[in-house]
C-alpha cells in the first residue's frame, strides 16, 4: 500500500480504512469521489495486499446475465482449492438500475463476493437503502498539487509511461501546467504526459515538453460530465433536434450522449418534458411513450436503455408540435 498516493485522509495511520486492511477484514464498500481519484487503483491494491481473488466489470456495459456469471464462478471455485473470497469492483455502480442493485444484495448479505462499487455521484441519491445499509461508504478527494506532482515524478522515474529510453526534460513551469489543468485528476495529468511526450520530437535522444504543446492538450482534452458546458451543449442539441423534427439528428446527439456516459434516466426525464413542452396537445400519446420509457430505462439500465430512449426519441421528432399549453401556463403564472 505504501505505493499508493493521495487519499492521505483515508490512509494514514489508526484511520478506519488502512485498519480494516491490516486486519484484512474487508467489508463490502462504495469509494465515492470525482474521477482520477484512484478509486480502482486501490481497490486493485487491497485486492494484493489481503489476497482476495479481483474480479471487475463496469456498470455502463455489464447486465444481470454478467453478474449471474461471475456469482457463478466465485461459488464454484470456493469448492475447489482457492478458497479465498472474492472482490468484484463494480465501476459507476450508480448507472445500475433499481433492479440490477437488488441483485447485489444477496450476494453481498451471503458473503458470496465482497463488493467494492466506485461512483461519482452522491450514493444517497444513485444507490438503493438495501444497499447502502449493507456497504461502508468512503469519501474521496480530488488529488493535492503535491500528490499529482509525486505521481508525474514517480511516472517518468519509473518509465510508467510507454515510451522509448529518452530524457525527459519538463522544467518545472510546464510542470505547473499539468498540475493546475488536471484540476486534481490523476488520470487526467498522466494522460496530459504522455501525450506531450509522444507528440514531442526527439532532438539528441532528449525529449523536452513544451508550454504550448501541454495548453493545446488540456484545451483539447473533451471533459463531459454534468457540469461541463458539454453536458449541457448536447442535451441542448438533443432536444433542439426533436422540436424540429429532425429524427437522424437526434438520434445522433442521443448515440453522443451515451457514449459520453451520460446518465439514461435523466436523458428520459427531458423527454417527458419535451413530450410535454413541445409535442404537447398535438399528440397526447407522447407523453405516454416518454413515461412508458423512463420507466423501462429505470428499471433495466444500460446497456439495453438504448433501445426504449431510441424508440421515445425517434417518436418524438416525428411527431406534429404544439407548445400552446407550455405558452398558456407561462402567460398564466
């Protein structure tokens, strides 16, 4: 664990968690933070340091069927020689619906894996009670200057990053670059690197990192998340392109969103607004396609939410538009 940097309040001497790991006593847990944190970085770690078997799936792509198959498997070998429990680090645990979480429980109450469920978003508002009474919940911070300086340093001396034997020569100005752009993001500035020091020519078998290579990669670099200008540029696009009946264009901006990470449920709950705002007594039925689609994304997740937000919004765009409820109740109010 000494390899592990940041998190200091976690981490240090007599706190609850480095106990709980030199006891390897090792509770189901949700580590709660914004990205490049080191979430999965130290769940991969107490996985070692206590020799639990690691096994990890993320909450965007995986579905039941993944989470039967692992369950399976970790039953099956606990009959066999390797009778160490099981870790199943479950990435954006918050993009599981209600359904897929209840399906953690038994396997969580029975001991059948320890789960470690990393989410950015706050657990009492993305994860059901069950559980969340089940689950210790540890807190982390974005990364100090100092931590992600420590993690640059520890990078280049330990040729972490893959690249050819060169010197890497970053004078302590750029350094700074990297370190105030990535806004505590370890995984922002080590990517931020080694792009400098792969779009970086080699001159005398030295590789020196200029300012305005590290500034165009951070201004490049496309962050989305919910308070990024991207967030709210797409869904803008989005529901811009069903008021003006533009199916293509919307299903576009839906695939867009998606991939970014987008959250479903909040992508269907602008639909029923739009089937409200903009459909409105043009249609009724819109409003029960965009209801009937919230409720099917609530409960089955990604990745099949795809497919009744697709539907909803292909709906939608080809419908006949009528705004006149949503101008009578603002001429009223």
């Amino acid at each position: 664990m000494k390899d592990f940097l940041g998190q200091e309040h976690l981490m240090k001497q007599g706190e609850i968690l480095i106990n709980l790991i030199k006891n390897k006593t090792i509770p189901s847990m949700i580590f709660w933070g914004p990205p490049g944190t080191g979430k999965t970085t130290l769940a991969q770690l107490i996985a070692e340091e206590v020799g639990m078997n690691f096994r990890s799936m993320s909450a965007v792509s995986a579905g039941l069927s993944d989470i039967r198959k692992i369950s399976d498997e970790v039953i099956n070998n606990r009959t066999r020689a390797n009778n160490n429990k099981t870790i199943l680090f479950l990435d954006e645990i918050h993009r599981f619906s209600k359904s897929q979480q209840d399906t953690l429980l038994p396997l969580v109450e029975n001991g059948v894996i320890v789960l470690i469920g990393a989410t950015t978003e706050n657990p009492g508002f993305s994860i059901i009670n069950p559980l969340i009474s089940r689950v210790k919940i540890f807190r982390f911070t974005p990364h100090s200057s100092d931590s992600i300086k420590s993690l640059i340093n520890k990078a280049l001396s330990d040729k972490e990053i893959s690249i050819s034997i060169e010197k890497i020569i970053l004078n302590d100005d750029v350094l700074d670059l990297i370190i105030n752009g990535s806004n505590g993001d370890a995984r922002k500035a080590l990517d931020t690197l080694e792009l400098s020091i792969m779009s970086t020519i080699s001159k005398k078998n030295e590789k020196k990192i200029e300012a305005p290579t590290v500034k165009i990669l951070l201004e490049n670099q496309n962050i989305y998340d919910k308070n990024s200008s991207n967030h709210y540029n797409n869904i803008s696009a989005f529901i811009k392109s069903i008021r003006g009946s533009d199916p293509n264009a919307a299903i576009y901006y839906l695939a867009r969103m998606l991939k970014n990470g987008e959250d479903p449920v909040f992508i269907a709950r602008r639909l029923i607004i739009s089937a409200s705002e903009d459909v409105g007594l043009a249609n009724p039925n819109a409003m029960i396609i965009a209801n009937a689609a919230f409720d099917a994304v609530s409960k089955i997740g990604m990745p099949e939410a795809r497919i009744p937000l697709a539907n909803a919004t292909i709906y939608l765009a080809l419908c006949d538009k009528s705004n006149s409820s949503y101008k009578a109740i603002n001429s009223a109010l």
